[in-house]
C-alpha cells in the first residue's frame, strides 16, 4: 500500500507538533525555565510543597519577610514581619513585649491548622 506525499507530510507535521507540546508540557510539569530569575529585592527563601498544587513560600522583599500560602488559584498573605538584619534589632525586638511578639507566631499556627484541616 502506498502512502501518498500529502498524508506523509501531515503525520509528519502533526507528529512533530506532538513532540512539541509534550516537551513544553515536561518543562513546566519540571518547573524548568518557565520561572525568572530572583533579581533586586524580591526572592524566594524557601518553598515547601504540601501537596500538587498547594505550597509555603517564605519571600524576603526589602526589609519584609512575608510567608505565602499558595494554591492552585490564590496566593495567601500568612504572615509579614520585619527582617531584624544587625544584632542592635534584634535587641530591640526581644525588649518588646511578649504578647506582640506572641501574635505573629499565634496567628502563623492558626493559618497552618487551617490550611491542613481544609487539605
């Protein structure tokens, strides 16, 4: 049976953009080159995966670092606090007093349970 010119150069075609979508499909399943770089006073500290879609990411941006959940369709301001960058604030933030510096932590755990419970 003979194949003519004109299907062979559309299961050609068809067969190549398969191989396409399946590459750009495996580079952003992988998270490869599809997220910039961290550049100024924006990066990423750490990220902790809690499921496919879901996900903790602690960010420093200037003088704030900023705890984020992150789903499939929302990103969640957990937490915000002021980077201490010398040992002169941290000195200064441990002369605070204990219940200011109790709350950020209270509501961090009640963000967390929360998020675990509606997993």
């Amino acid at each position: 049976m003979e194949v003519s010119p004109l299907a062979s150069a559309v299961l050609s075609f068809v067969f190549v953009i398969g191989l396409l979508l399946l590459t750009l499909w495996f580079l952003k399943f992988k998270g490869l080159g599809g997220a910039p770089k961290a550049s100024g006073e924006l990066h990423v500290v750490q990220t902790l995966r809690l499921g496919t879609k879901h996900n903790l990411s602690v960010v420093k941006y200037g003088d704030r670092t900023l705890l984020l959940g992150v789903s499939g369709h929302q990103i969640t301001l957990l937490d915000n606090q002021a980077t201490a960058d010398t040992a002169a604030d941290k000195t200064d933030m441990s002369e605070q007093s204990s219940t200011s510096a109790d709350q950020p932590q209270e509501s961090f755990t009640a963000h967390l349970k929360n998020l675990i419970a509606n997993r």
